[in-house]
C-alpha cells in the first residue's frame, strides 16, 4: 500500500518582490477548485474512480483519513495531518475524509474536468462509511 504523506512547499524563486511556489509539476491538470470550511465540518467520506487530487493548504489544516481500495484484502484506516503550504497527492480509488477543526481555505487541484456543475465529478466519486462519522 502507498502511503499518502504531505509535501511542505517551499520557495522555487524567491527575491525582493516575494516568492514563487511551485506546488505540482508533474501532471497534466484539468480543474482547480478553491474550496472553504468551516471549523467541526468534514469534507469527503469518498473515492474517485479515475480522479487524482491534490489538495494544498492556503489557512488552517485538516486531518486526512484515509483507506486504500486498491488492495485485495481491506487495509487500515490511517490519517495525516495537513497544514498552511502542505500538498498531497491523493490516486484514485484511495477513500479519503478531511476532518476540518478550524476554519479553512484549501485549492484542490484535480487531473480531470470537473464540468460546468460539477456533473464529471459526481461521475466518479463513490461515497463510503466509517472514515469519519
């Protein structure tokens, strides 16, 4: 089983006008969503069948639950936490939940077309039960 870590993203450039961050470069990207929680929410309780995400934290963090459907035989559940300038890399068929305890701003960056609606989402997500009640 893979394990999902984050990634803190430090500066490619930095000078005196600021910093530039490169926070994914190894993929082609068809959807950046900007997403906002509040504190004592939870986002997720699903998969996707063909999607890889990416979520990278702008304000607050979150703790990641996860379980790897990919396996034959049911693996455990595990959790990572996210914080401000951390990214993850999350593959299809990995069910995941964001348990939000503070209020938080994150982009989710995705490998495919969300729709105007968000009707190719819908399409590949599977909800699941017991990563976070």
């Amino acid at each position: 089983m893979e394990e999902l870590t984050t990634q803190s993203v430090a500066p490619a450039h930095k000078d005196t006008r600021g910093a530039i961050y490169n926070i994914i470069d190894d993929t082609e990207l068809r959807s950046v969503l900007y997403v906002e929680s509040d504190a004592g929410t939870t986002r997720g309780n699903h998969y996707h069948k063909s999607q890889t995400q990416y979520p990278y934290v702008l304000q607050g963090g979150f703790t990641v639950y996860y379980q790897d459907l990919r396996c034959k035989e049911p693996t455990p559940i595990k959790t990572v936490e996210m914080e401000v300038g951390d990214v993850m890399k999350i593959p299809p068929r990995v069910a995941h939940a964001f348990e939000i305890s503070q209020p938080t701003e994150f982009i989710e960056i995705v490998d495919k077309a969300q729709g105007e609606n968000g009707e190719f989402y819908d399409q590949d997500t599977v909800d699941v039960d017991g990563l976070v009640n």
